[in-house]
C-alpha cells in the first residue's frame, strides 16, 4: 500500500496534477493487492481536495491538454478496478472519490465550448450518479452543482445542440437532483424536480426515468412511507409501460418487471 509524502491542502493546476499522477501509479498497482487500495494519508489528502469543492476550478490555457491525459488515466483506472475491487466496501467508496477528482480534473481541462461543456456535464453525470450510489452526498451535491452550470452552457439555442440530445442529457441531470434529493430526505425537493423533467421522447429516457422512479418507491416502501411509495411505484409503472411498447421489449423481460411493480403497488 503505497503511501504519500507531504501534505497539500490548495487545488492548483500544478498540485492537482502532481497528485493525480501519485493516484494513478498507486491504483495501477492495486489490480493484484489484497491491501486497502489507498494509505490512509493519501486518503486524507483526497478528502481534504474534495472538501475545497474543486468543481468550479478552470486550469491555465497552457495545462489543459496535460490536466486532460492526466484526468483521462485517473478515470479509466477507476474503471478498470470497480469490478475488481467491488468486494471491498472501503476501495468502493475510495474509488468514487477518486473518479470524483478525476472529473475536477477533467472539468478544469475541458474547452470553453458547446462540445467541451457538453463533455464536462455527461462526465459530471456519471462521476455524481457514483456518489449517490456510494451515499457521498456531499461530493455528489458539489459535483451537481458544477453539472447545473454546464447544462445551462448547452441550452441556449443558437448554440444548435441537438434537440433529443439535449432533453437526455438534461432527463439525466434532473433524475440525479430527485436521487439526490431523496437521499437527503427532501421529498418535496423530490417533486419539485419530478415536475421539470422534460417529455420523453425515446424508450431510452423512459427507461432512465422507470429506474429513478422505481429505485424511489422501492426505498419509499422500506421506510414504510407508503403514500410516497404508491406514488413514485405509479411513475415507475407509466413509464415502464411506454418504454416496453417503443423499445418493443420482450415479452417475458416485460411480465417479470411488471410483477415485481404490481407486486410493490400491492396489487
């Protein structure tokens, strides 16, 4: 288990890029250690980068393609070694931090255009959908808050994002605000969000928004909130209908999900 010399709290170009470095030689020996993926030092530095939320950082002109190889490498590790290390709870958790400080990276090294935001949000997307699952709520609402800003680069319509594109990649973002919300217990916020979504207009957004909302009323159903739970297992039953007929799903797929539904709504 590798270790790491020295203490750093600021996220620089500089810093940022001389640890992620350290990362990537540490996680590429870990495919084959039994050991904790990270020394608990280097945990403490990856802590104390998260906690100054460097979401919002922009890199020099000058560093952007370095921070960029540097940023690919940490993310395509953590990649690598999720199906390696998923038994381990600790390594886990680790590595959604990590991919967390791989999208700062990315984030600050990405072109200030139409294609570069657009980059910079579905990696913001995926790196948060992480944390909610891991229940790092604190990283995941900082990264959202970088996606939010993101997504309002694409919108504008003289930009001439493509409309289908920009409806799921904006379905995405709000479906982690409502995960992220119901995490928080804001049920309200929930709904809130709920009501943004836009209309789907292909199976593909029906199904992002069945497994949400399902995901909701399962855990709704947990915590005996039945009221809630009957509302979002409803959602989750419209949408699962109307991505099965445009998707043309197979017949027994459909009958065992519609079970599990139906069986939740206690029908």
């Amino acid at each position: 288990m590798a270790q790491l010399s020295g203490t750093r709290h600021a996220l620089t170009d500089s810093s940022t890029s001389e640890f992620a470095c350290t990362l990537h030689t540490i996680l590429s020996a870990g495919s084959t250690s039994t050991s904790p993926l990270l020394a608990p030092d280097v945990v403490l530095r990856l802590d104390s980068d998260l906690n100054s939320n460097p979401f919002g950082l922009v890199a020099n002109m000058a560093n952007r393609e370095h921070l960029d190889g540097v940023g690919t490498l940490l993310w395509n590790d953590c990649i690598y070694l999720m199906p390696l290390r998923y038994h381990n709870p600790e390594d886990v958790l680790v590595l959604g931090k990590v991919r967390a400080i791989a999208f700062a990276i990315l984030n600050m090294a990405v072109t200030p255009d139409l294609l570069g935001n657009l980059r910079a949000l579905d990696l913001a997307l995926k790196a948060a959908r992480i944390c909610i699952v891991n229940e790092q709520r604190e990283i995941a609402l900082n990264i959202m808050s970088a996606a939010a800003l993101r997504l309002t680069n694409v919108q504008p319509v003289h930009l001439g994002l493509d409309p289908a594109i920009n409806r799921n990649i904006t379905i995405r973002y709000f479906l982690l605000r409502i995960r992220l919300a119901w995490l928080q217990d804001q049920v309200d916020v929930a709904e809130h969000f709920f009501t943004k979504l836009p209309m789907p207009a292909v199976s593909n957004d029906d199904e992002l928004i069945f497994e949400t909302c399902f995901i909701i009323g399962d855990s709704a159903l947990a915590r005996r909130l039945p009221e809630i739970a009957i509302r979002w297992l409803q959602r989750a039953s419209d949408h699962f209908q109307s991505f099965s007929i445009m998707s043309q799903l197979k017949l027994p797929d459909y009958n065992n999900w519609s079970l599990v539904i139906r069986h939740s709504l206690g029908e």
